[in-house]
C-alpha cells in the first residue's frame, strides 16, 4: 500500500473506532466467511500438524449434555483476523447462561484474551435446540446481538460498546434469530421473531422482521408479512400431516391430512440473510404453525421484495422413488398410493423450514441461490434446493437438512460441498412397526456439479459429520471435523490429505469452521474452541 493511503487509513482507524492501529480486515468475518455465505477462504489451508491452541469455550457443554443426551447447541463460527480470534464464550449456569464475546491474541504456546465483551442477548425460548448467537466482525467494529431485537457496535480493538441500534426499543417480546450479515458496502442485515414469551409456538408470532443497519448506525425493518408475496394468510387452513393411527401412509389415495390455521410468515430461526455482490438480499421465511409452507425471499438492495420461491410443489421422489422402500411393502407408502408424493401428506413433497436446523441461503457466483430445508420421507435427510436468479426452480438433491453448503469456483464453474449422512432413520415415520430404522450411515462429504449431480464423494471416517458447514480452500481441499474426534483435510476427488485427532465428540453439536489468512484451521469440538496448522 503506498505511504499515503496507509497514513490515511490509520487516521481514518484511530478517528472513527479508537482503535490502537488500522486494524486488518477480516479472513473470516461473518457466517459462511462472505456475503454470500460460500464457505470459501482464498488462503491455502495448513498442513494439519498440530493442535495450535485448545480452549473451552463452553464449560456448559457437558451439563447440557448430561441432561439432555446431546449437546443441543447450535455453536457459531469462530472469526478470525489475523493473530486475533473473536469467539462466544458461554458462562453462568444452565438455569441463567450468559453469551460473551472474547477477543483472543494467537500467541507462540497459546492465547491472550485482550477482551470480554457481555452481551444482554437471550434466545427466543422453547426451542429443542438453543439458537445461535452469532456477531459479524468488520475491519474497526464487531457488531453483536443484543436483546430486544437489537445490536451492539463494539469497537474492535477495545471490546467497548460505541453504540447499541434498537429498532425495537428494547421489546421484550422481540429477538435476534439468527447469524448478522456483513454486506459488502458495510451493512449489517439480521432477522428478528417477536413472539409470545410465555407460548412462543402455540400462539401466533407478534412479528418477524429483516433488519438492515448501515455503517452510521440507521435501521430499516421490513415485515415479513409483506415480503412473501402470495403466502397464505396466517389464519388461512395450511395442511398438516397424517396422524400415527393412520399408519401406514398415505391411508388412501385420495385422503387429505387435516389443516390448521397456517400462522403468520416469519423468518426461519438460525437463518442469515445472504448478501450478493450486487447488493441483492436472499432471506427464508415460514409459516409460523406449519414448517411445510416456506419460501426463499429475494430483495433488492432497499429491501423492496423482487420474488418469493415456494419450497413446495418442486419434488416428485415420494412414494415409489428409490429414496423408499416400494410401496406396498414394509418401510413403503400404503398400497395403492400415487407414485411421487409425501407419505405425510399425499402432496407433492415440501421442503420444510424448521427451526431446529441452522441452515441459510447461499448466492451463487452466477447469482442463483441453494438452501438446504428438511424433509422426513427420505430417512430425514432433507433436500438441497437450488433456483436461478429469477426465482425460478432449477433442481434438488437428496440431502440437504442443517447444512450451509459451500461453493468451489474455479475459472467460470463452480461446484457445490456438502455434508451427506444417512442417519439410520426409520424411511418416512418414527414407528418401527411401520417404519424399521435402517442400518446407519454411511456418512460421507459430497461434491456436486452446479446442475445438483455428484462429482465425486468421500468416506473416511466411521462416523457422522457433526458440521453444519464446511470450510473450501483456495486449492479446494475441504474441512470437516466428525464426531470420530478427527478434524479431516479432504483433497478434490475425496482423497484424504491429512487428519488430526482433536477429542472424542460423540453426540456433538453441529459446528462449523474457518479458515485464517495464513491457513490454520479453526474448529469446535463439544464446546472447545481448537486452532490447527503447521
């Protein structure tokens, strides 16, 4: 950088945030790293030599597990700018946790906290799964999720609040659901659910929003309500699906589940906004009674609404496809069902928005969108959606639940990485009478042609992929970490590079990982925070 510009900047740090020197921009700012949410760093990943630094930054991890079976915790992505690591650390008790933010000095033979940054930030409640809290790191300031539907901008170098934007004005009822998108012209867009706190789910939400903020700390909230044009009415009847005594399904040909009121369109929990380079936003809604009625949302840079995709009526691998066991034989929709339908609702198949998954849209480079939704017919491995620019429908993909896919672009393609599991599931049902588990596994890490074809798969471990999403190097060597304890290297073609032995994970929650500038690695484990490289 020539002398002047670099004074310039420096100037312009230590002006506008306080910062001790110009800080550098970020390697891994935000989920997904960019806008875009691609998952891609332009760093060669290290050689996976040694554990740098091991640090806990969950002591919650093993209580949680203890009471519940599992870590139900959806962990953020650590954030990484050079020698610092901006990382939650969770505190307090399982009764009253507290959501912290440290900032962390990579240092020869481990780390230097420089700050603690408490948040007010709670999860909206009554949730199997605790949502994610998840801040965007920029060059001056870290912005982080506070309560009420609101942000902290946090100076970057000195962990002080230098402002709080409050939409909301602190409603109680409001909160922030979801990973903060650094867009590329600096603004910070979220999504916020205002809900009943004492019946969050059995009464209609209050509201949903998605929230831009720019760099001078202005907000805009736009309702969901009037973003999904076409949606039904939140007191419209919307399909449910077959009861258990009506095993097994569908109970007739022509039979229809029975409907309920559908609830207003809001932003799926966990879900981040993806920003184009174009300044175009991509966002997921869903009816707040009924997962089966969601849309992917596109909107132009002021937040005015350009199309909403349904996610349903775009399958056809119901009953009778090779995702089941033939119809009419255990395992199979009922005799006589119409080939391609849900077995839960005798529809063409939905792909289904639900708030356990952490799952958000990702732009790809020709300025289409994929996002991965739920759906339980085809053992519970959900489906990657992808649609063109236009909104228009363009293909799918027998695996898509609780994963934020990756894209690896060389020259004008590009290619799609995702994790595949097959997680023993009964095939469409969790009866066994009806619905046997099937054997488990295996579980693999998948590559996929723009078209949504496989290009190649790779199953080196045992176990399950515990990520929700990978991280891509420059080279396209791609990083997982499976609940064998291992974080993993996988070469393009599906070849094993290397692998390291972090700690034994069974049951661990989903996670995902960053790459630093230099190329270490960044990983969670079962609440530990874990930096690998050379």
């Amino acid at each position: 950088m020539p002398h002047r510009l670099g004074v310039f900047f420096l100037l312009l740090a230590l002006a506008g945030c306080g910062s001790e020197e110009a800080a550098p921009s970020p390697d891994w700012g935000q989920w997904g790293r960019d806008a875009a949410h691609t998952g891609r760093s332009p760093a060669v990943g290290q050689p996976l030599g040694r554990v740098l630094v091991d640090v806990v930054y969950d002591p919650l991890a093993d209580a949680v597990a203890t009471r519940a079976g599992g870590v139900y915790i959806h962990y953020p992505t650590p954030l990484v700018a050079g020698d610092d690591v901006f990382m939650m650390f969770k505190a307090g008790t399982l009764e009253q946790p507290t959501w912290t933010q440290k900032r962390l000095r990579l240092e020869e033979g481990g780390v230097r906290e420089r700050w603690t940054y408490v948040s007010d930030w709670r999860p909206v409640p009554g949730l199997a799964w605790e949502p994610v809290f998840h801040p965007a790191l920029t060059s001056a300031h870290l912005y982080v999720p506070a309560a009420g539907g609101a942000v902290d901008r946090v100076d970057r170098e000195t962990g002080a609040r230098l402002s709080r934007i409050d939409p909301f004005r602190g409603a109680a009822d409001s909160f922030v659901v979801g990973p903060l998108t650094l867009a590329p012209d600096g603004a910070v867009l979220y999504n916020v659910l205002a809900v009943d706190p004492e019946d969050p789910w059995r009464r209609d939400a209050r509201g949903g929003w998605l929230v831009r903020v720019t760099p001078d700390d202005r907000s805009t909230a736009v309702s969901y309500a009037a973003l999904v044009r076409g949606a039904p009415a939140a007191d419209a009847p919307c399909e449910l699906g077959f009861g258990g005594a009506q095993l097994p399904w569908p109970p007739g040909a022509d039979a229809r589940p029975r409907t309920a009121p559908c609830g207003s369109q809001r932003p799926g929990v966990n879900v981040a906004p993806a920003v184009g380079a174009d300044g175009s936003v991509v966002t997921v809604s869903r009816a707040h009674f009924n997962d089966r009625y969601g849309y992917v949302v596109a909107l132009d840079e002021s937040l005015a609404p350009r199309w909403a995709a349904s996610l349903r009526d775009r399958l056809s691998d119901g009953c009778g496809s090779a995702l089941l066991p033939a119809t009419g034989t255990l395992g199979g929709c009922r005799a006589g069902a119409r080939a391609g339908v849900d077995p839960a609702t005798n529809a063409p198949p939905a792909g289904r928005v639900v708030d356990l998954s952490s799952a958000s849209p990702v732009i790809t480079p020709d300025g289409g969108v994929l996002y991965g939704a739920f759906t339980r017919y085809n053992g519970a491995r959900g489906h990657l959606f992808r649609f063109a620019a236009s909104g228009d429908f363009v293909a799918a993909w027998d695996y898509g639940w609780d994963v934020t896919p990756s894209v690896y672009s060389r020259g004008s393609s590009w290619s799609v990485i995702v994790k595949d599991n097959d997680y023993g599931a009964g095939s469409y049902c969790d009866d066994a009478r009806f619905c046997p588990p099937r054997p488990e596994g295996p579980y693999r890490l998948a590559q996929l042609s723009a078209a949504l074809e496989p290009e190649w798969r790779s199953e080196p471990a045992p176990d399950e992929w515990c990520i929700n999403a990978p991280a891509v190097d420059a080279e396209g060597t791609v990083f997982a970490v499976n609940e064998d304890g291992h974080l993993y290297a996988i070469r393009q073609g599906g070849a094993v590079r290397d692998r390291i032995l972090l700690a034994r994970a069974s049951g661990a929650a989903y996670t995902p990982l960053a790459i630093g500038g230099d190329g270490r690695i960044f990983a969670l484990n079962y609440g530990r925070l874990f930096a690998v490289g050379r």
